[in-house]
C-alpha cells in the first residue's frame, strides 16, 4: 500500500560539484520564488532540488510519510503518498499514469541507477502501482500515444488549499534552461488557472486499497 512503500530512503542526492554550479543555483532560487505560481527544478530521479513558496503552499495540507513528500521527490509524492489525490485532482489518469510513463522511460534509459532502481523496487512492493505499472500502463499508453510522455503543456486538475484558487485546472509547463538542463534538471511550472465551478472533484480523496480502475478486475 501507499503507506508501505519505500521503506528506506535512497541515497542523499548528490549537489554540482562545481562553485560557479552551485552560485548559480541560489541565484535561480531567488528567480523561483519570485513566481507566483507553484514551480520545481527536479533532477533525473525526480528528486526536488528547488521550489519555490507557491509550490510549498499547495501541498501544504498533505500529511507526512517517510520517502513521498513533495518537496523531497515528486514521483514518489504522486505515486506512494495517500494524500496525493487531495491535491492532485483526477489523480490516477492525470497524473498517476503520466508520472509512471515518464519512469518507465527512465527505466529503459537509466535502468542501472540506484535511484530509479529503488523506486522500481517500491513499486514492485506495492499491488497497486505493479498492478498498473504492468499491466494498466501499456493498456493507457496505447490508448492516448505519445501524448503520454509529454509533460509540457498539458492540463491537470488540481485542488488547491487557498479557496482563491480551489478546484481548478494548470498547465504544466518545461522551463528548463540550459544551464539547468546541463546539470541534468528539469523545471516545471504549474500555472493555475481562474477557479471554475467543478463539483465533481470539488473535494479530493486520499488513496486507498480499491483497485485502479485503469487495471482490469481479474475475471
């Protein structure tokens, strides 16, 4: 279950060896948490290296768990943390599934590190993720194509805290810059969108044993 998973966090993320690196990131900091909107730079394993204000106030209600908060490492937020689809609405088909197609990718990519390892390893403890890392993943994959690897541009429901905001829609958008992407992170942006009346999701809900519905019930 989402509770189980990830007994033993992976180890510390490594930070750039080089002084003129590390100068830059605290100033790209300071440009993060200038934005209004919620905005992280994560590293090839999902890792948060920065985010900013917005960022900390959306996932502010979330309770705690051991390896998946949101500020620690994004994919195990979305995948492992029984508070996720509280803030991250329509959570299996919009961001469940898309999160998992991007690490299958990485795992064809960079199968060997011990950071993707580990998640791996987590997910294959976990019924409902193998479950639909196996089998419900290839099914959606075919289903939507490429779009299923495509992170910039889409729009994903959320569920805001600050009733300014509260249930609406954002567009994920890449604004990775050179130097970042040279150091091997990726920024997103996730711009929010006006409020709009939805109540169907109006209110999120915490993960729970129920099966995936993206993963057929054995027969």
């Amino acid at each position: 279950m989402a509770q189980q998973a990830g007994g033993q966090r992976p180890q510390p993320r490594p930070v750039p060896e080089s002084l003129e690196a590390r100068a830059y990131l605290q100033d790209y900091a300071t440009l993060l948490d200038a934005v209004p909107f919620p905005s992280v730079v994560l590293d090839h394993r999902w890792d948060v290296v920065l985010s900013n204000t917005a960022f900390e106030t959306l996932f502010r209600g979330v309770g705690p768990h051991p390896t998946a908060m949101p500020d620690d490492n994004f994919l195990r937020f979305v995948l492992f943390h029984p508070d996720a689809g509280t803030v991250l609405g329509e959570h299996e088909s919009s961001w469940c599934l898309p999160m998992l197609a991007h690490f299958a990718a990485a795992v064809e990519r960079d199968g060997h590190d011990q950071g993707i390892q580990s998640i791996r390893r987590d997910i294959a403890q976990d019924p409902i993720m193998e479950a639909a890392y196996r089998h419900g993943l290839p099914h959606w994959i075919r289903a939507v194509g490429e779009r299923a690897f495509a992170h910039d541009g889409a729009v994903r429901p959320v569920l805001h805290p600050d009733p300014r905001w509260g249930a609406t829609d954002c567009r994920v958008v890449d604004e990775t810059p050179t130097t970042l992407r040279e150091l091997g992170y990726t920024r997103l942006t996730l711009v929010l969108r006006e409020t709009r009346p939805a109540p169907a999701r109006s209110r999120g809900t915490r993960r729970s044993a129920a099966h995936l519905r993206v993963v057929p019930t054995a027969e």
